[in-house]
C-alpha cells in the first residue's frame, strides 16, 4: 500500500447543526484544510458505480479490476487537494456517513476513519428550517414546496416535508443511527452545536484530542467566514453564513413554532428524539 499524502478526515451530521461555523473555526489553523460542503464524494460514488459497468474492466480479472479501482479512487481522492500545503485536510459532507465503508478502503482501514458529527436539538434544526422558509418565501420558492406544494401550506405540512427520509433531515438523522448500526461509532466524534457555540475552547479541545492532532489557540471572537457557498442552488436563503462571534444561542423553536404545532403527536415524537444521538455517547 502507498503512502496517503494528506490525512484526510471528515465532518457530517444534522443540517442546521454549526457545520460551517466548526468549519471555519478550524480554518484558523494552518495546518488544517476545510471545505464548504465538498463534490469530491459524490464523484468517488459515480466513478466506483461506472467502473463496473464498463465492458472492459467486467473482463479483467475481478481482483485485478478491484486493485485498479481503489487505487484510482486512492488518487482522486489525494488530487483533489492537490493544490493545499497543509498536511491534514477535512471535508464536509453528509453523505459520508453511508460511505463509511468505502472511505476506510481509499484512507488504509477502519482504524484512519475519523469523523466529527455535528448535531444539535432537533426541533432547533426544524425551527431552523422553518425560518429560513420563511425568509425564502418572501421573493421566491424553495424547490421542496414546489414538489409538494400542500404539505408546505402549514408549519406542521412543512415539518413532516423536513424530517421526510429523503429530505435533509430526515436522511441525515437516519445517516448518523445507521453509522452507529453499522459499527462505527468508535470513528465518530459528536459535536453539539450547543456546546459548540455556549464553550467554543473546550469543544474543540475535544475534537483535536479525537483526531489526535495537536491544539490550536483558536480565536472565537473574530471567526472570518472562508468557505463559501451560493445558497440558492440549495433553495435557501442564507443557509451557510455565519456569525463572526462564537456565542450561545437561546433555542430558537418556542418563537418559532406555537401550539398548533407543539401540541400535535408528530411534535411529541420529535420531542422524544430531539436529542437521539446522547444515547451513543456517555455522560
């Protein structure tokens, strides 16, 4: 096996959950290189897929076609950060989570996986969400309501839309338990946004210590925004701006949502797993 250039290490989990705020706090230091929400995974998937159902590698001797095709996806993967100095670069990406599997075999084993998991109270994230819908829809439509335009005339419709399986939420929550199922709860490090924003220095003291890298004095009073995204290919507006202070946030859903929502069943099972992932960590 050839030696990987670069570490490679990933963050995933809940939308909504401080993501590209944990992102460009780690920024900071010099010998990380993060990412807005990265390409690179979508396109190992495609060619991993394709690979097979080409005529010409279906002839080859299957261990020889499988060799050639973990070292090509080795390759894509250490090229697409071809062009940073810095010795350890982290990608952003949900969807790493239902790869887990894959990535062990292009970073050499289980035991190089690590992926930081951002979460945060789930009605928060849906309250988030609802918020965004609501600034959005002043002067245009997300595409979600335009796939199901009665669901989104209520706060409750628009919930059920959000936590559906094929949704963000829903798919990132079912993401994260299916990773834990699938036996690699070991390779995940659980950041709550709550903590994130309420104790900044001692959350990301935990991170560095779970990916044994060496701490950072980093500066949360003058977080500078380095990942960039054009919000309105996702449909939303202001998705993934940040705020340039790291401090705590009041949750947001008891303004957001009233009774009508609150007192529905759907909210109460929501409220039952609002905070599902504690159940993986100990306390």
């Amino acid at each position: 096996m050839h030696m990987h250039n670069k570490k490679i290490y990933f963050v995933a989990g809940l939308p909504r959950s401080g993501s590209t705020l944990l992102m460009n706090i780690l920024g900071q230091n010099p010998r990380l290189h993060v990412t807005a929400t990265s390409g690179i995974l979508d396109m190992l998937v495609q060619v991993r897929n394709a690979w097979d159902k080409n005529f010409a590698f279906r002839a080859m001797p299957r261990e020889s076609s499988d060799l050639r095709k973990r070292s090509v996806l080795q390759a894509m993967l250490q090229a697409y950060f071809a062009d940073t100095d810095a010795p350890v670069c982290i990608d952003k990406n949900r969807g790493w989570l239902e790869f887990l599997e894959m990535a062990a075999a292009l970073l050499g084993g289980k035991e190089n996986i690590r992926i930081l998991v951002t979460v945060r109270d789930l009605r928060d994230v849906l309250a988030s969400f609802e918020l965004r819908h609501r600034e959005t829809t002043a002067l245009g439509q997300i595409p979600q309501e335009a796939k199901d335009p009665i669901n989104y005339k209520t706060a409750l419709g628009r919930l059920k839309s959000f936590i559906g399986r094929e949704q963000p939420v829903g798919r990132a929550y079912n993401a994260i338990r299916d990773a834990v199922t699938r036996g690699w709860r070991e390779q995940m490090h659980f950041i709550e946004y709550e903590a994130l924003t309420a104790e900044p220095g001692n959350t990301l003291g935990e991170a560095y210590q779970f990916l044994a890298e060496t701490p950072f004095a980093h500066q949360f009073d003058r977080v500078r925004q380095i990942t960039v995204e054009d919000d309105f290919i996702h449909g939303f507006r202001g998705l993934h701006s940040i705020q340039n202070t790291v401090h705590p946030r009041a949750p947001r859903w008891p303004e957001i949502y009233d009774a009508e929502v609150t007192g529905h069943d759907d909210w109460k099972d929501i409220e039952k797993n609002a905070r599902f992932w504690r159940a993986y960590v100990s306390r």
